[in-house]
C-alpha cells in the first residue's frame, strides 16, 4: 500500500454534499444539505438561503451565538443526533488566532463542519543511534475510534487554554509525563486536512510536537484514555503506517510529517515524497 493513501483518507470530502455555514458574514463550518433540512426544525436559530445556513442575525455577540447553538446541541444529543457528548467547549473561528465568534460542544464539530484543532505529540527515544517511537493504544470504551493506535499524546484544542499548555497538561494525563520533561515539548508545525464521514465534516488542523524523552522513561496512563503504549522502532512504524489503516486516521499524517522531518523519509527513498509533503497541508477553504 502506498503512504498516499493516508494522505487521501484524510481527504475524502466531497464538498458539493455541504451548504456554507455562516455567523454574519464569516462561513464558520460547513452543513450536509440533508442536515441542513434537519435544522429547519428551528426557524427561529438558522437561516437559509441560496448562500447556504446561517445563524439568525438577531444573535450578534458570542454569549447569544453559543447559547442558542447550544439549545439546538443539546436537543440533538437527547434525539441521538450528537453522539459522544463531553461537554468541553472548542472556540469556533474561521482561523487559528482569530476572536472565537461563539463556543460550542466538541462532539458537535463536524456536525455543523466546525473547524477544530488539536494538538498531538511524537514521543521518541534514540538507542545507540537507532530512532524508537511510543505508540499508544487508544481504551477500547472512548467515544470515538475505541481500540485503534494513536501518537504518543493527542487531544482536542479547547477554548480557554494555548496549545503548548494543552500540550502539557495532555502529556500528564495521557502519558504520566512530568511536567518538567514535558516542558522541553518542541513545536514542529501544523497539519490540515478535510475529513468526510457520512454525513459530518472535519476540516480541522492539527499542532505538531516532538518530545525526545529519556530512555529509561515509561509512559503511563491516567485519564483512562489509552490502553498501552509500546515503544517500536522507527522502522516498524513505518511498515504499520504503510500496510495498515491501524493507527486513527490523522494520526497517520503526524507519523508521516515525523518521517520527513527526522530524515527517515526521504526524495530517494519514497517515490511520492512530493506528494505526501504537499498533502499534509489540505482544508476544505
């Protein structure tokens, strides 16, 4: 199987399926149609016309967005629309750095095709020379792709905190990692892509970290997230990456922006180098 596939997976939407979706002028996410029919339940909290959905213009600041969104959320969890509710609440913006225009329930992203971030985390280690990675083994009860491999650390960005503090705070509940070695976690870069699955939509971007660790370090689990973690050598890793889709689907991009950054991927060793490289970076705008 080629590495692209990966990159492909990650990119299998199909936008003429999807209206805009729209805070005043700002698109914020994007809407299946058959969805957006759905919506029409609540005449007084959406808009639509040929342009696409919009929130009704009488919510014009961030506390009356959210909580009328919030409403309509709520009661779609109840009907079993929204799945996997966990109240932590993701800012919704258009851009990473942008004013959240309002706030809404993480479960309910790609519902409304919501943009989110996250931040994940290659933990390594060298052995004379030799590159090892952690690999986690996601709990079989989580809410969303039970029982599959993941990166080291991973989590959703929420509204509230930067990306270097979520980043720490995930790599002790995660992985049990103090957080006097957790603060030598590098930033590395950032990765999109655009998602499809039914009838929901993750045109998300993701926080890339490195964190070399001691070799006599072992992860642990506290959150009740992660199963196991197993060290593998690096080119272990890559033989999984490439015959299986084992690890949950972005997770394959951060392993493969990882191979290119630390040399194990290269132009002469990968004959879709180019096209791997370029198509870490995909969004659905």
């Amino acid at each position: 199987m080629s590495l692209l596939e990966h990159i492909r997976a990650c990119n299998n939407a199909d936008m003429s399926q999807f209206l805009p979706f729209f805070a005043g002028t700002l698109r914020i996410g994007w809407i299946h149609r058959s969805f957006a029919r759905r919506l029409g339940d609540w005449p007084e909290t959406f808009r639509t016309d040929a342009d696409g959905i919009a929130l009704s213009p009488q919510f014009r600041d961030f506390g009356s967005r959210s909580a009328a969104l919030d409403d309509v959320l709520r009661a779609l969890a109840a009907s079993g629309e929204v799945t996997g509710w966990r109240e932590e609440a993701f800012p919704v913006m258009a851009n990473w750095g942008d004013t959240p225009v309002l706030q809404m329930e993480r479960a309910a992203c790609p519902r409304f095709g919501v943009r989110a971030w996250g931040v994940h985390m290659n933990g390594y280690v060298r052995r004379d020379g030799a590159l090892f990675l952690w690999v986690a083994r996601r709990a079989r009860d989580k809410p969303t792709f039970p029982g599959m491999l993941d990166n080291m650390v991973a989590g959703g960005q929420p509204i509230g905190i930067g990306p270097r503090d979520n980043m720490i705070k995930e790599c002790a509940e995660e992985a049990g990692i103090p957080r006097n070695i957790a603060e030598a976690v590098r930033p590395v870069g950032a990765l999109s892509y655009c998602h499809q699955v039914a009838e929901t939509l993750k045109p998300d971007q993701t926080f890339c970290y490195d964190l070399e660790l001691p070799a006599e370090f072992v992860p642990v689990n506290h959150d009740g997230e992660i199963e196991s973690f197993e060290l593998w050598p690096i080119g272990e890793v890559v033989d999984r990456v490439r015959g299986s889709f084992d690890f949950k689907f972005n997770c394959n991009l951060v392993i493969l922006d990882f191979l290119i950054r630390h040399g194990v991927m290269t132009p002469e060793n990968e004959p879709d180098y180019m096209a791997i490289a370029h198509g870490l970076h995909r969004s659905a705008s």
